[in-house]
C-alpha cells in the first residue's frame, strides 16, 4: 500500500466516523448563528467568531452573556474557564502526536472539538499503530469545522428572518448531543468524576447572577477531573514495582 493511499484512506475514514456527531451538531451550528445576531452580534462579529474561535460551547456562553449585557472581562474569564477541557485533550493526545512536525500541531490543535477528540483517541488506541493516522484527525476535523461554519451562516440568515431563534424547538438537539458525547466517555474514571462534579455544581449554583453558576460549574469540573487523573496515575505508579511489575494489594 502506497502512503498516498495510506493518507487518503485515514482521512475519508475520520470523515466517516464524524459523520453521526456531524448530524448532531447541525442545528447546534444552526442555533448558535440565529442566537448571535439576535443577541446584539453583527453579521460579520457572528461569522468570525465560529470561524476563528471554532468552539461551540464557549460561543453559545459568549453570545448568550453578549446579549446580557455582561462585563466583557466576565465574558472572556467565562470562556476560559470553559475551554480549559482542552488542555485535558491536548494531554491525553501529546503521546501520540509528539513526533509530528508544528505544521501539523498547529493546525491540529485549533481544529480540536469535542466531537473530533471523541473519535481521534479511539482512532489512536487501536493496535494497528498506523503513521498516517494523523490524516484520520484531519478528515475528522476539517469535516466538522466545515459543517459549522456553513450551519453559522445559515443560522446567521435564517435568525434575521425569524427572530427568537429559542422559540423554534431546536434546543433538545443541543441537549441530545451532549449526552451522546459524554456517555460513552462515562467508562473513564476522570471524565466522569469531572461530569458529576460539574453537573452538581451546576445544580447548586444556578441561582447566581450573569451565569456564574456556569463558570463555576466549567472551573469545579476541570479541576475534579484533573485531580482524579492525577490521583490514578500516583495509584498506578505505587503499585509498581522497580523492576515495573504490577503489584496487587492484598
């Protein structure tokens, strides 16, 4: 088999398994576009922000606390917090990727959703240790940033032409496709220390004002899960011994 058609292999195959989380984040896409316009974000401001932000829950928050007329300072720690996940991501997929050239980081990282990540570290934890998988994640990533950013625009068109976008019974996609996202990562211990933690905080703080209840939640999630994959790993690594046998405890 050629490398050529190694590469173009590994990236039609990152399309296809994107294809179903695709779907999903269609009227995601959709939504978001309506709600910037119609939160005080001009045609252009919407447009460039899925273009150069590219991160759909922070988007959302961003578009949502706009119209509230939140203190931008507010909005900016807001959507840190929230694309603080990433770094998390960008840990668990450095091992595999640390031998490719900044070229392709670079453009790996900005690409990276939650969508892709859920497909790409399966692509890579399977035994077959391929060097074209990093196609994979470009397939996967280019197919959704380009399903955003023409579901952007048709939000953007549609939401000028009907206004109230939250009226048109679309927001249980957004709900639906969290949750498809999220359970299957439930079987990692972190991932779903850090969705109970986040959920509850949620619960508990939804009462605050500007949507701190969010930031809070975001910040108290990141940092649960951080903390159980750092508590793992010391666990793993006291039951090893020097030779790097695993040691049972009685």
């Amino acid at each position: 088999m050629s490398a050529a058609y190694s590469r173009r292999q590994e990236f039609w195959r990152g399309v296809r398994a994107t294809f179903p989380l695709v779907i999903g984040a269609i009227p995601f896409g959709i939504i978001f576009g309506a709600l910037a316009v119609n939160s005080g974000l001009s045609v252009a401001a919407a447009g460039a922000m899925s273009a150069l932000v590219f991160a759909g829950s922070s988007q959302f928050i961003a578009a949502g606390l706009v119209g509230s007329g939140t203190n931008i300072l507010l909005i900016v720690l807001t959507t840190f917090v929230v694309n603080l996940r990433h770094a998390l991501y960008s840990v668990t997929l450095a091992p595999y990727m640390k031998h490719l050239p900044q070229r392709w980081l670079a453009p790996l990282a900005f690409w990276l959703t939650d969508e892709s990540f859920l497909v790409v570290v399966e692509r890579y934890r399977q035994p077959d240790a391929s060097p074209s998988r990093h196609w994979f994640f470009l397939g996967s990533a280019l197919f959704m940033y380009t399903n955003w950013q023409l579901c952007t625009w048709i939000g953007i068109f549609a939401g000028r032409m009907l206004p109230n976008p939250g009226d048109w019974g679309l927001d249980f996609a957004l709900i639906v496709t969290f949750i498809g996202m999220i359970v299957p990562g439930l079987r990692n211990r972190p991932v779903a220390v850090s969705a109970l933690v986040a959920g509850a905080t949620a619960l508990a703080l939804a009462g605050l004002p500007n949507r701190l209840g969010l930031l809070g939640a975001a910040l108290a999630g990141v940092l649960a899960g951080a903390l159980a994959e750092r508590w793992m790993k010391m666990n793993r690594s006291e039951l090893m011994t020097p030779t790097g046998e695993r040691v049972l405890p009685d």
